[in-house]
C-alpha cells in the first residue's frame, strides 16, 4: 500500500525499515499494513495574534500510530521544516521503540511547521497553547501524551499542560511530560535521552577492550539531547573533541570544554561565536575520527554519500532517522563500525517520560538517582534482548532492533483481532 497522505522521503525510509523487518518476521499479510500505517492524523491551523498586532496562521500536526498496548505517546517538535510525513514516520518509530523498551505505550509525534527562534516569548506561548487547544479532543493521560522534542522545552509543556488543565477543570499532569518539577516533571527527565545515548556508547565500548578514558566522541547536534550525551561522556571519562549545532561545528583535538559550550549555547541560543574550538563543516565534523559519533539532531544526516567516510567505532544514533537505507547498507557491510540504532539508543527520553507519567497518576515521585538506576535497569534489558535478537536472526542491530519491537506490536493487534 502507497500512502497518498504521508508523502515525504522520511516516511518512505520508515517504511522500507518495516517492510524489511516484517520480511524477516514473515509476518501476515492480514497484518503487515495494519502494522505499518498510522491510526490516525490529525492537521490544524493555529492562528496566533503577533506582538505587532498581524495574525498568522501556522499549520499543525498529530500522528497516532497505534494504541493497540496502551495510550500513545510522543514528542512535539517546533521546526520550520516540519511536514505531515516527516511526523508520521517519527510516530512509527516511536511505537517500535516504546515496544522495544517494554513500555504500554503506542507511538505518536507532533509538529508545527515554525521556527521557535524567530518568535517571541509571548508568542511561542500563545502558539503553545493554541495548538494544546486544537489537539484537546485527541489527547489526554491515557489517549495520547506529549513531551518535549526539538525545537520545545519543559516550558512549552507547562503551558500545554495549563492549558489542558484548564479546560478539563483539574489539574492535569499527567496529560504532557518533559515538565518542569515544580508542576509534576520527574527529576532525571531533561537530561534521561542523552544520557542513554551516553550509557549505551561507553557499555559497547567496554563490551569491545576500550576504556572511556582512553576514548574520544564527536556530537553533531548540541540542543538537549546532544549536550546532554557530551555531558555525560565527559563524566564517563570520554574525551569529546568536536560538537556542532545549527550555527556550525567546532573541533578541538584536545577536548572541549563541554560545560561552557552549555553555559554559551544558554546565554546566546547557539555556538555562534563560540571560541572552544576550531570552525569547520558539519560535513567535516562527521567525518572526524573518533571512536564515538553521536548524531543527535535531525534525520537522514548520514547518508550515501558520506556513510563510506565514516572513521568511528560506534554510531550512537540520539536522533531519529538519522540514516538513511542506503546508508544502512553501507555501513552493514564495515566491521569497523558499529551502529546503536535509534530506537534502542534514544529510548532513555520515552522510558523516563513514561516513569513520569506513573509518577503523575500516583501523586508520588521519586530521587534523580531512583530515576536513573531505574533507567539503567531498562537500558540494560533492552541491549540484552536487542543483543540476544541479533544473534538468534544473525542481522544488524537495526534489524534485530525493530523485529522485536515490531514484532511486538503486531502480536497486540493479532491477539486484539479486528473490530468489525
């Protein structure tokens, strides 16, 4: 089947992805489409009332893939390159990923199609809260979640959640995640998506001799979850020699100091101007060598071009999507290198999204360090099964990754079966 609505190279990549992993599955054809395609989307208009007094009408999106094991759940992403088949394929991603990691969630993603950094404070509220407003009939704690992804923050659930909240007539946290703690946020949230790329890369680099001490990353992409996964990499014990953001990429052979390319990044919204380290191409910056490359941004930037110019051990994938099939390919045939695929890599942000959501429903929470031993336990889970899978199907990890997440998934809606 040949979607007529999701229509974007992205959603195409996606697809490839499960025909493949359904492949291997030799699932049924009964179920391979209702396996694959999104439940239900959603687009809005959100007109908003400028600081100069002009409207604008910005478009909007909700993808629904599944809600076969449970409500959905997903991020908002506030980028001007958002499209409907861009967040379809992130929403089926998300559902591979929340099955992986064992979660009774489907997946789900959102987008408005703007750049947050043109607006103001007041208006990215007013457009915050516009389209919580439209998404009000499809969301809720257990119909559909949001949370934070690019381009938004723990602000910009707090005022979703206000928003919902509102109409609703109770304070409703659990309805968004990703928000601050003194509104119901989980300690550990904000920094749990980095950190898992982090805890995934040094636990593969041990499995193969190497020490972090003696082990050196690159970050392409230094928003939350790229700065975060640099932070903890330097905790580890990795030296980070180049990072990179929207503005440029910077390199510094002899480690950068990460906490004050934070500390900058805060003050002047990019590294523009940074002086931590030499400019180069982000082009470059992928290609450095090292023994970790996180690409930790947006999708499809590793690709057939540059695949084959890859000089990393591991490729800690904190994005989603960020290589392509034909990339995939390349990069299964080099022993050298070895991929931690995204919905196994990233799955630290969804896992601590849903210890929030529990928190929320519960009225209890607990310590940072609860959060993250808890976090770790799953990691750890997910890379035995991943591991186990690769090894009984003899495949790549992507493929081990998604047959069991996708494989789970269809289990649900077989033994469901089909409303009439």
């Amino acid at each position: 089947m040949k979607s007529n609505i999701y229509n974007s190279l992205v959603f195409e990549m996606a697809c490839r992805q499960f025909d493949r992993a359904a492949d291997i599955l030799d699932m049924d054809t009964t179920l391979r489409e209702r396996v694959k395609m999104p439940k239900r989307c959603l687009a809005v208009s959100c007109p908003i009332r400028m600081d100069d007094g002009s409207v604008i009408v910005y478009e909007g999106f909700r993808v629904q893939h599944h809600l076969s094991m449970g409500p959905t759940k997903g991020g908002l992403r506030f980028h001007p390159k958002v499209d409907l088949g861009e967040v379809a394929a992130l929403s089926m991603w998300m559902s591979w990923k929340c099955a992986l990691a064992g979660l009774p969630y489907g997946g789900a993603k959102g987008g408005i199609s703007v750049d947050p950094y043109a607006l103001s404070h007041s208006e990215l509220e007013r457009l915050a809260r516009r389209y919580m407003q439209e998404m009000i009939p499809f969301v809720g704690p257990n119909v559909d979640i949001m949370a934070p992804d690019v381009g938004t923050n723990e602000q910009v659930m707090a005022w979703m959640m206000d928003t919902y909240s509102s109409y609703v007539g109770s304070n409703a946290t659990a309805v968004v995640t990703g928000k601050p703690v003194s509104l119901g946020g989980s300690e550990g949230r904000k920094e749990a998506t980095g950190f898992g790329v982090a805890y995934f890369a040094k636990s593969y680099l041990e499995d193969f001799g190497i020490k972090p001490s003696n082990a050196t990353a690159v970050i392409q992409g230094f928003g939350n979850v790229g700065s975060e996964a640099a932070k903890a990499l330097v905790n580890f014990g990795v030296k980070v020699i180049g990072i990179s953001d929207v503005s440029g990429a910077y390199h510094n052979p002899k480690g950068i100091d990460v906490d004050q390319a934070i500390r900058y990044v805060a003050k002047n919204r990019t590294l523009e101007g940074w002086k931590g380290g030499e400019r180069i191409s982000n082009e470059a910056l992928l290609e450095l060598k090292c023994d970790i490359l996180a690409p930790c941004a947006l999708e499809r930037v590793i690709n057939e071009t540059n695949a084959a110019k890859l000089q990393c051990r591991i490729l800690a994938e904190g994005a989603n999507g960020p290589t392509t099939n034909q990339a995939d390919a390349v990069l299964t045939e080099n022993d050298e290198i070895h991929v931690i695929p995204d919905i196994i890599c990233n799955s630290g942000g969804v896992i601590v999204s849903y210890f929030e959501w529990v928190q929320d429903l519960q009225s209890t929470f607990w310590t940072r360090e609860e959060v993250l031993n808890r976090l770790c336990k799953l990691l750890d889970r997910s890379k035995l099964e991943l591991e186990a899978q690769r090894k009984k199907l003899n495949c790549s990890r992507r493929e081990a990754a998604l047959t069991l997440g996708i494989h789970r998934v269809a289990e649900a809606k077989r033994i469901r079966g089909l409303f009439p």
